[in-house]
C-alpha cells in the first residue's frame, strides 16, 4: 500500500506549525473514518505529530 500521507507528516514535523499540523490530524481523521488504511510508518508518524502538539499546547499553557 502506498504511503499516501508520509511525506505530508514528516514535513508538517520538520517545519512543526501549531495550525496547520492540527489540520493535517483532521484530515488524517477523516481519512482513517474513510477507511484508509494507514502504513505502519505512517503511523508512527501521526503519533510524534499528536505528541508534538500536546507539547506544544502543554508548553504555551504554561508561559501563559
């Protein structure tokens, strides 16, 4: 199965923005509710994207 979204993930984890990373987790959402089957690359990726946005949000909570 193609990795239709690796090269998205890992851009959205090296160049890391707080909104358009939570745009790609919807549309990842959406996809799997779709019924995509995600690679096991894939989605490991996913979750150091999640992890990098619950750090995120943890972080700037706590300056705030």
């Amino acid at each position: 199965m193609a990795a239709k979204y690796k090269d998205r993930i890992k851009t959205a984890l090296e160049y890391f923005e707080l909104d358009a990373a939570e745009r790609l987790v919807d549309e990842l959402i959406a996809a799997e509710e779709a019924g995509y089957q995600f690679t096991a690359q894939e989605d490991r990726l996913w979750d150091r994207l999640w992890t990098c946005i619950e750090r995120y949000r943890y972080t700037s909570a706590t300056l705030d």
